[in-house]
C-alpha cells in the first residue's frame, strides 16, 4: 500500500513551487513520502528515495525529548551542497537550541558557549560563540516553541555536527549531520 500513497505525494509535491516546498503542508508531504519510502522494499526504496530527494529541499523534524536533554534523531544525511531545512520543536521544559558545527569542534564550541554572557548576538541568538566553526544555530527556543534553520548544506563531505549550547548541555544533547555525495551508498552502508 506504501507504493501508490507514495506515487500520490510525489505527482503533489513536483506540482508544489520549488519555493513553497517548506510550507507546512509540503513538509508533512515530504515527511510522510520518506517514511513510505522506508517500507519500500530494497530495490525500489533506493530509487524512490533518490527521486524524492531531486523533488525538493532535504527537510528533518528534530524535537527534545521531555526532561531528557536529547534530540529525538542522532543522525541526519543531507546531500553536499543541497539545501536543507532543519525544523527544531522544543517539546521540553527548558529551552534548547540547535547549532550546526564544523567535524570536531562540538567541544570548543559547547565550552565556549559555558563561558559567554547570556547576551543576544547580532541575530538575537544567546550562547552561540562567534567562531568560524559555527556554521548555522537557531535562537534558544522555549518550551512548546519551534525554530527553523534553511541553509545550503556544505560543500565538503565530512561528519559536521548538530549541538545545544545551552550550558551543559552540549555534553549529552548532539547529533551527527552527515554530508555526503551519494545518500543511497552512505545509507547501504550503516542499515542500522
């Protein structure tokens, strides 16, 4: 049944403007087209993911987990170079924010976040440090409170990573953007 539910969204979603493919209805699409797409069997789910991803911007959900200081994804896969669209829901008590960072820098960043005054930058962004090494962050977002980062994923392939720089937070709540050339290769390579 998941194939020609899947057919369905991708006649919609090639007929949605490329610039209003992060709206929300099209991101649910999006959402729920890559799920179909992991029921597909092997053979099938690797040309339908390819398809799906040429149709539009790479769009991930990431939220908190409840008292836990953890994102509920540890890992996202973006094609180098594509753009990208990072939709952060804060279902915590506290607030959390997501800063994408150069490959091993999550320590430096995450301690130099511990040390700053929690004064807005010039984007009104608080514990985020102006390095080099930050590529792209969210404000803090409250509780019950959503952000959204759109971007051009970086050109070199690499293991960048996705932190909350809140203090102390950085020690636990991270994750893995993985930066690839071929999507499908990298995925048959890590099933799990």
């Amino acid at each position: 049944q998941a194939e020609p539910l899947l057919a369905s969204l991708m006649t919609y979603l090639k007929e949605v403007p490329a610039d209003q493919r992060t709206a929300p209805d099209a991101v649910s699409a999006l959402q729920l087209a890559s799920d179909l797409v992991a029921l597909l069997p092997t053979d099938k789910s690797k040309d339908a993911g390819k398809a799906l991803r040429a149709v539009g911007v790479s769009v991930f959900v990431i939220r908190t987990i409840h008292e836990q200081m953890i994102y509920d994804k540890s890992l996202l896969v973006v094609e180098a170079g594509k753009p990208v669209e990072i939709i952060l829901i804060n279902e915590d008590a506290m607030p959390h924010n997501l800063v994408v960072v150069v490959p091993g820098a999550v320590e430096e960043i995450g301690k130099a976040a511990e040390k700053m005054a929690p004064e807005p930058d010039a984007q009104g962004r608080i514990h985020v440090p102006a390095s080099p090494k930050v590529l792209q962050a969210t404000k803090m977002v409250d509780g019950g409170q959503q952000a959204k980062l759109s971007f051009t994923a970086p050109t070199e392939p690499g293991e960048y990573h996705y932190v909350c720089t809140f203090p102390g937070h950085w020690m636990r709540m991270q994750g893995i953007l993985a930066v690839v050339t071929d999507v499908e290769a990298y995925l048959a390579s890590r099933p799990a």
